[in-house]
C-alpha cells in the first residue's frame, strides 16, 4: 500500500456548491495528504476564504488560506457572485482576516519552492490557475500535476454542455488547456455526476468532527443531494483504481450563452489531456469515507 505523502494546492470556490467543503474536509483527514495552502476564487473570495478558515479550524489546520482573483481574468464581473454558505460562518470560529498577498504570487513561491512536487487540485473557476500559468509560465513545467473538477467531455445526457467551473471563466479555461503540465488530469460531469448521495444518507454518514461545518453548510438552501464532484478530483489523486481514464485533447468553445465554456473532446492516446471515463461509485464511497473512520 502506498503510503507517500502528496504535496496538494487546492483551488477552490468553496462557499457556492457543497462539494469543495466535503473536498476540504477530504484533504483534512486524507493522512496522505500535505495540504500546503487554499487560494479561493470567483465571488467575494474573503467570504470564501472564511468559509475555508472555519472547516480548517475544526481540523486544526492551520495552512496558508489566501482569496484570490474575483473577476473573470478578462476582467468581466463574476458569474459566481454570491456565497451563499457563508450564512453559517457565525456557527463556527474562522479567520475573517488574511495575509496580504495576491494568491497568484502565493502560488507560484509555493510551487517554486517544491519543484516537481505540487499537486495544483482545481476545482473551481480557472480564473487563478489561468492568471498563473500566464503571468509565470516556469510554473507548469515545475509541477508534479494538475488535477481537476471540469468540463463534460463525453455525451452524457443529463449534464448540461458548459461545465460550471469553466463556465464561469471561459477565457481562463481556455488558457489553461492550452498549456503544457507533466500530468494535466480533468473529472467531468461525464462521472461526478454518477457519485450524489441524497440527504437522508448525508445526514447518516457526515459524523466526522471535520465533517461537522459541511453538514451544517448543506442544509442551506432547499438541498436534497451532494454529487460529490470535486471530491472525486481529490480521492483519485490517492487511489485512482475507482475510475478508467482517457487521454486526448480538450478544446474550450466560446459561445457567450449558457453553453459558454462547453468542451470538445477527441480521443488520442497521445493527447497532452487525461480525462476521467468511468468511475465505480461503490470504490469511490468506500475509499472517501475511509480517512474519517
């Protein structure tokens, strides 16, 4: 059994959908897992980062958490703005201040000072991994992967063409699949979409000290189920035997409607991109729930 600990920059829009918040709380527990800092990112990132800082707190980490870009990286308002999770911060101790450094410099120090070492998870909006790669293009060659929550690649029917996170900063999204990484790794909605629990389960089995924030988080709003989308991202850094993969190359299409951002996939076993093709839902339950017993 691989014991190796993995460095891991998470990215991270934590505060809208559930999922980065179950992510978090993943990492936290995962004993595999060096989290070495959190840049949030899309609307009102403090308020993300405050919502970070509170998961954090209840683990007793105290890793590096720093907001990053609002805006889209060509400048146009937020398709994110709001954090509606944020509502539950004052059930829960957090930072409300943080250091004043631009989360893109925070990230390329980080990196450069663990070359070949890094794990960028992305699992937000690109608009910081893109800003990265353009400003301080030594970074992709200095990482170990880049691992994702994006795109829909194949036709799965019930997932909506423009994946959310590349949605929301096309431009940023185009960037970053234009750019060469070791290892460039993407789970669409093609499988996250196959791994949702409904309340009734989430409520049985989020016991966990670390999980506690996350299920008062999740009962905002009219929920009734988490897919755990971008938890997939991160157990498969760890164990990758739940999914089959795909190489190819992704393009992003710029559309300016809702399908802004929707992705065409071709298959090549040279391709520079890695996508996630089928996942074995029980594995993947089994093998996230298993860091918190």
């Amino acid at each position: 059994m691989n014991n190796d600990k993995i460095k891991i920059l998470l990215d991270t829009d934590i505060g809208s959908d559930i999922d980065d918040a179950v992510t978090l709380a993943y990492l936290l527990a995962q004993p595999r897992c060096e989290l070495v800092g959190i840049t949030t990112v899309t609307g009102k990132p403090v308020e993300r980062a405050m919502v970070a800082s509170a998961i954090c707190k209840v683990a007793g980490n105290n890793v590096t958490i720093i907001p990053g870009a609002e805006n889209q990286i060509d400048g146009s308002p937020p398709r994110q703005p709001e954090v509606p999770q944020a509502v539950k911060l004052p059930n829960w101790d957090h930072d409300t201040e943080f250091p004043d450094q631009d989360a893109v410099e925070f990230m390329a120090e980080t990196i450069r000072k663990n070359p070949g070492e890094i794990v960028l998870l992305a699992v937000g909006p690109m608009t910081n991994v893109g800003r990265l790669f353009k400003t301080h293009p030594d970074i992709p060659g200095l990482l170990k992967s880049l691992q994702m929550m994006s795109g829909r690649f194949t036709n799965y029917p019930d997932a909506p063409k423009s994946e959310w996170n590349v949605h929301c900063d096309p431009t940023a999204a185009e960037i970053v699949y234009t750019t060469d990484v070791a290892k460039h790794t993407s789970l669409g909605l093609d499988v996250t979409m196959k791994v949702v629990v409904f309340t009734p389960e989430v409520v049985k089995t989020f016991k966990h000290k670390f999980l506690d924030p996350v299920l008062d988080m999740y009962h905002v709003g009219d929920r009734k189920r988490v897919y755990f989308h971008d938890p997939l991202a991160a157990v498969t850094l760890f164990d990758d035997s739940m999914c089959t993969f795909e190489n190819g190359t992704a393009t992003v299409n710029r559309i300016n409607n809702r399908d802004d951002g929707a992705i065409d996939w071709a298959p090549d076993k040279d391709g520079p991109h890695t996508i996630g093709l089928t996942v074995d839902v029980e594995g993947f339950f089994k093998s996230y729930f298993s860091v918190f017993e």
